[in-house]
C-alpha cells in the first residue's frame, strides 16, 4: 500500500482511526465512482462500439498523405479518414507520431484536440480516445521537451530520487503536448549485451528493475496513481514478459524460459509494478517456450490479471495480433490470429493500419460464439476504468498554457543532474582523471560531435535519426570540452563518422591518418567511441566487438604515446578487450541525453566527481556473457586428475563497478541477530567514510549469497538493497538496511517460492557476515 504525503485535518484522523490513510480513501471512493460509471457506459454500448473501444490505430491512416513515415509535409488531419474511423469504426485510441518526427506542443495540442472534436461530434456516446507515445526519455516526440539519460544511464545513477523526478517532469510535459498515455517504463532485465534493446532497461538485477521501476511509475502516475491530475499520466509496463531474454540475442526472436527463473528473475519487477498499481501494461512481441506471448493465456489471464491481480489495460506491441498468423504460423489466418490473442487476454490491439480487419473479424467472432461477450465486457471495462481515471470525459486534452515550466531551465537542471550521476569512471590509471585545465587535448571519435549519439533512439524520432534538426542549441562532448577549456586548447578530428544516412552500423575513416599525427602535438587524448542510435529490429548486431574501425583508430592512437582517455557513448557494452589494456582512463557515458556532453566534460575536468555504477556486467569476450547472476559452476577452479578444466569468470567490468575521485572506507558490518525464522527479518548496518580528500558520493550495496539450497543450485550473490548517499573528506555515516528472511526465497523447478532454513552469508563491499534462517 502507498503512502500518502496529503495531510487532510480531521480527514486524516478518521481515516487513520480505520487504518488507511485519507487519500487512499478517497483513492478507493474515486475507484467506486469509475466502476459505477463503466457499468452505465457499458449497458448504452452495442458490440460494435465496444470492439471499436479495443482498437487502436496509428495516426498515419487519419493523417493526409500517402506515405506519411517518410513525408516531411507539416501534418496535417484529413477529416473524411478520422470521422470513418470514429464514427463507423468507433475506435478508441490512437497512436504514434506521423511522420516520425516530433512535434511542438502547440501542434499536438491542435492534432488531439480536432481528433477528440470530431470524435465528440461524430459518436453516438462520445467516449474519448486515448492517446498514446513512446515518451521514454522525457517527452521523445515533442520539440524542445527535456531529454534525459536513457534507462540504463538512469538505472547507473542508482538515484531513486533522480529517476522519480525525470518522470515526474516527462509526465509534466507529455501532458504539455496534450499526450495522457505513456509508453513506459521497461521493466524487461537487460541480462543481454548482444540485444538492441539493453538500454531501454534498468539492467540486469531483478531488484535494481524492481526499485527504480516503481520510482517511474510514481513520478508518471502520482503517489496514489491519481492519473486524472493534469501533471500525471498513465503509465505502461512493458514487455511483459521475458522480453530480452532471445536466446539468439536478436530482437523479437524465440526465448526458452523455465517456470522457475521466469518467476524468480524476469516477473519480480512486473509484480512490484503491479502493486504500485500502474494502469496499463504492454505484452512481450516475442515467443516463450513456443508460445507466442500475444497466445499466451497463462502468463496474460492465468499469471498477469489472475494471479497477479492486474486490473488495468492490456495492450498489444505494433501489430503483434496480425503477427500471430504472418510471422508465427500459430494462426491459419487474421481472423484466427484475433480470437486467440483476445481469448488470451489481450484488451486493446496496436493494429495499427489495417484496423478494418481487426474490427469486422472481432464482431464477427462474438457473433459466432468464438469470443465470449464477457471477454469483451471485462476488455471494455479496462479501457474505459483508465480513460475515466484521466479524466478524459472531462478533459479530453490538456494545454499547453497550462504547463509554464515547460522546458525550463529547472527542468534541464535535473537533466544534467541525473547525466552527471549517471557517468561511470570505469578506469583510473594513476588517477589521470581529472584533467588539469590548461592543458591541450584531442578530441577524436565517431561520437565526439553528435547530439544523435548522446541520446540514442526514441528522441525526436524512432531511430534518433532526427535529433540534429532539434538539439542544435545543446552541446556534443566537442562543444562541452571547448566551452570547458577553451577552444584553443582543443583540437578536433573524426578519425572515423558513421555514414550519413546509413544504417546505425556503418562507418568510414573520415581524417583517419591526421587524427594519429594530431594526437602526437597534445597533452591528451579524448577518444569519443561506441554505437550510433538504434533500436528495435534496425539495431541487431552481429558483432559484438566494437568496430573495426573505431577499434583500429583506439590502437593507433595509443602507439603515438599520448595518453588516451576513452569515453564510451553507447547502448550496450561493445567489447574492447583488444585495446582496453593501453587506455589509461575509460568513462561509460551510456545515452546521457540533451546535457550528456556538459556532465561529461565536468567530470573530465574536474567540476563534478563520478558516481555512476555499472547496471550490468561488461563482457570481456564474444563467448564469455554471463551476467553477474549466475551459478557456482562458471567459477570453477581447475579439477583434480585426468578431466582438468576450469570454468573461468572474467568480465571487462563487473555489476556495480564504477570509480569515484574519492576514497571510501567500509567498516563496522553488524547484523542485529545471527538466527531469524522463515518470517523473521534482520537489520544490517555498516559504517562508511569519505577516506580521501574531496567530497563524493557513494552508492552502498548490500548482496545475499546461499549457502546451499536443496532444490535449485543458488546464485553466487544477489543484490538485496542499495543506497546513495554523499560523503564530506573525512565524514562517516551509518547505513541501515532491513531485509527479511522471505526476501532470500527462491523459486523450486515448479515455480514455487521457498524459503528455505540454512546459512547466508551478507555482503557490502569487502565485509562479510553470515546468519542462519531456522525453521
């Protein structure tokens, strides 16, 4: 149950005297008032317009022109195609950018608003559409929106605080845009380097997902998930489930996921989602087990709206009904593919285009008995219950007037913020870092000038593509180094560039011999590598080595003698064990967004001390990707006799690690007690000091390892808790975690959670402690 932070008078007296709180009882009497209110749309419906509620389209097919992906006309509603697709269609939402290009809130102000218009004059009823967009990062599709570090830079903060605040301010402005319904957060684990998605996540730990997952949601949805204040939104959980988890590393390509890891690692997150109580959820375009997600009635009614007690809206990726019969061969045709996905238990259908189809074959399928009317009543009930909630019947469009900070410097402050606590300092060679500012440097790389690169897709447009035309005014690593030192002190040559226009993988040598000879006349070297923006099926790879030319540039730079500096701008760890040994410092930058250069310069020199952490584990090898969660057998030290092998744990870099400009000193481990019951819970604590002489900030992990465990091999170790916390030169804090025995339990191989008596053994830093659990 969520906290309340509104004090009410006497309201507050009476209903704590009742054990809720006041807003949790005015959350519960607004429920009531939905529910009521459902039941009196509900019974005015015909079937048509309830299959219509269950339909969702992409703005491309109301929008005038034929080709709307690739046109650059301004957008423009042709009326004909949305009054059809209301009024004989009674469609209930809509999608998407057309174009694929952001618009100025004034703009979509103007595009939701003649939607919801002709949908108010052109429909019996006059239920509102719900609007919905991919605002992952701060509002993507809105010109001069504030853009923040991408998931996994957000989950490198380790800052709860930071995140809540990020999505609090996407919610302010994707409201400011007239957009209530957001396309976030990814809860899927990016326990995958090969997968052109990792960065969308929080990284590989469970928790990790689980913590900073809630955090969004409640800066997205309020305290309480009141959806309906004009500042918040409706936010989604999305890919429910196991989505990341290709067993090819490609996107949307089968996994093989048992019940017991299923439970014990991918669902956690989606479960503490659920509980925070986010309205809607997305579903997995992949396939698990055989099973098509979109298919699957276990994992969406049985698991997700049973088990799991979700009772919000259920909606499809991009065409994943259709994809049931034309990619996945599980249905003989489109109107086959419809019934199994709706009897799963899908509520809404990203159709997008070909919505006709999906419409007729649904009516068509109730008529016949081969979906049930309760099917579609309890769908229906989902999507109406979270446009009620928004307020949509009221308000069915926010404006822009109405949201003044709209891409305010405050707002940009807590870009910066979060970039600058996002950067990891993975390398400190005889502490080169910082950089003293006069000195003279070269800045080189394919990613030393791009505001594409800074921010990854989904900004401005799908693939990143677009960013140019809109981050103009803000600053690449190039600029922000100039504006740091002077640009008389930097010099600047590619080296090597992604090719204009091309695919997100390919590059030529742009100055390559002049970048080597440049780098002989400076002090420094500041090598600016990684990937160029992708997502999605575009930005599969084969390779998981970083290029061969950006490969080729690190090891000729570093034979000039000139120390180099690597700066990592990407979205997923590309191996660089084959020059990593000569970099004398190595940042990860990640997607750091708008203010990404500015924090990295300051970190470079000096202005702010690095506190990120890595959310996941760097490999070192192609063949070598095992995550920080594994079993006991890929540490094995060499056997005895004549079956000699050994099973070697390597990586570049491990979960968690990330260097500071500081020293810390851990201290004084205790646990409260040495034995605790199957309920019991345990306090630990832990003395930290700021052994070095500038102040810096902390990031304290608590880890459990088993001992043993009966029925399934336990995990060297798992992350328990965490906490940031800023430490003065030669302070001292004490912090307390509590963790309950229930927290240690794992899933058996039928997907049972156990908690099972034995020894653990508790670890922060290099302390240990062990306790026992009894019976």
């Amino acid at each position: 149950m969520k906290k309340s932070s509104i004090a009410m008078g006497l309201g507050v007296l009476l209903a704590t005297s009742c054990g809720i709180s006041a807003q949790e009882k005015i959350v519960s009497m607004k429920k009531d008032e939905i529910s009521t209110r459902v039941d009196e749309i509900l019974a005015k419906m015909t079937l048509e317009e309830k299959v219509g509620q269950m339909t969702q389209v992409t703005l491309d097919v109301i929008a005038k022109g034929k080709d709307r992906m690739s046109s650059y006309e301004p957008l423009s509603l042709d009326r004909d195609l949305v009054k059809r697709a209301v009024s004989q269609y009674h469609i209930g939402s809509v999608l998407n950018a057309a174009n694929n290009r952001a618009l100025p809130k004034e703009k979509w102000y103007e595009v939701v608003k003649e939607i919801q218009d002709i949908n108010k004059e052109e429909t019996r009823l006059g239920i509102p559409i719900i609007y919905g967009l991919d605002m992952i990062h701060g509002a993507t599709y809105t010109a001069g929106a504030t853009m923040f570090p991408q998931q996994i830079g957000q989950a490198a903060s380790r800052n709860p605080e930071l995140v809540r605040r990020a999505a609090e301010i996407t919610a302010y402005e994707t409201r400011a845009s007239g957009i209530p319904w957001n396309f976030s957060p990814v809860l899927d684990l990016g326990m995958d380097p090969r997968f052109s998605r990792q960065w969308e996540s929080f990284g590989e730990d469970p928790y990790l997902t689980s913590v900073l997952g809630v955090e969004m949601i409640n800066g997205y949805e309020g305290e309480n998930n009141d959806i309906g204040d004009p500042e918040h939104i409706a936010s989604t959980l999305k890919h429910f489930l196991g989505y990341h988890a290709v067993t090819s590393g490609k996107d949307r390509t089968p996994s093989y996921i048992p019940e017991a890891p299923l439970r014990e690692y991918h669902l956690p997150p989606f479960k503490a989602a659920v509980d925070a109580g986010a309205h809607t959820i997305m579903i997995n375009s992949g396939i698990i087990n055989g099973i098509p997600v979109h298919a699957n009635y276990d994992l969406l009614t049985s698991l997700l709206k049973e088990e799991l007690g979700f009772e919000g809206l259920v909606v499809t990726d991009w065409v994943d009904i259709e994809n049931l019969h034309r990619r996945d061969r599980v249905a003989s045709s489109h109107r086959e593919a419809v019934k199994m996905a709706i009897n799963a238990g899908i509520d809404m259908s990203m159709v997008p285009y070909k919505y006709e189809r999906f419409f007729d074959n649904l009516v068509d399928l109730v008529k016949a008995g081969e979906v049930k009317q309760s099917r579609i009543d309890d769908a229906v009930r989902r999507i109406l219950k979270v446009k009620l909630a928004l307020n949509l019947f009221e308000t069915p469009v926010t404006h822009y007037s109405n949201y003044p900070k709209f891409g305010s410097k405050e707002f940009e402050q807590a870009s910066y913020d979060m970039a600058a606590e996002s950067i990891t300092l993975l390398k400190n060679e005889n502490n080169i870092l910082p950089l003293e500012k006069n000195v003279k440097v070269l800045v080189t790389g394919p990613n030393a000038n791009s505001m594409r690169t800074l921010n990854g897709a989904w900004t401005y447009s799908w693939q990143g593509e677009k960013t140019p035309e809109f981050a103009e005014s803000y600053n690449t690593i190039l600029e922000a180094i100039q504006n740091e030192i002077g640009e008389e002190n930097v010099t600047y040559v590619p080296g090597v560039a992604y090719v204009d226009g091309g695919k997100y993988y390919e590059e030529e040598k742009l100055d390559f011999e002049k970048a080597v000879s440049e780098a002989k006349k400076v002090d420094y070297v500041i090598l600016a590598l990684g990937e160029n923006s992708y997502t999605e099926k575009p930005g599969d790879l084969n390779d998981l080595y970083l290029s061969d030319h950006q490969t080729e540039l690190a090891i000729e730079l570093t034979k000039t003698g000139t120390p180099v500096i690597l700066v990592l701008n990407e979205g997923r760890p590309r191996i660089i064990s084959k020059f990593e040994n000569e970099m004398k410092g190595i940042l990860q930058a990640y997607l750091p967004g708008n203010f990404g250069g500015d924090a990295l310069a300051d970190i470079i020199f000096g202005d702010v001390n690095p506190s990120g952490k890595l959310p996941y584990t760097y490999p070192r090898y192609p063949n070598d990707l095992v995550p920080y969660i594994h079993k006991p057998s890929e540490e094995q030290e060499k056997a005895e006799g004549v079956y000699d092998y050994e099973s070697h744990y390597n990586p570049q870099f491990l979960f968690g690690d990330g260097l500071s400009y500081t020293t810390f000193g851990y201290s004084d481990l205790e646990l409260d007690k040495k034995t605790i019951g199957t309920d019991g819970n345990i306090s630990v604590k832990v003395k930290v000091t700021n052994t070095g002489k500038r102040a810096g900030k902390e990031v304290v992990e608590l880890y459990s390892s088993d001992l043993y465990a009966s029925q399934m091999t336990p995990d060297v170790k798992r992350l328990r808790r965490f906490e940031k916390i800023s430490l003065e030169p030669g302070e001292t804090k004490t912090v307390t975690f509590q963790l309950g025995a229930k927290d240690l339990a794992y899933f058996t191989p039928k997907g049972e959670s156990l908690v099972e008596p034995g020894e653990f053994t508790l670890m922060i830093e290099n302390l240990k402690e062990t306790f026992t659990i009894t019976e």
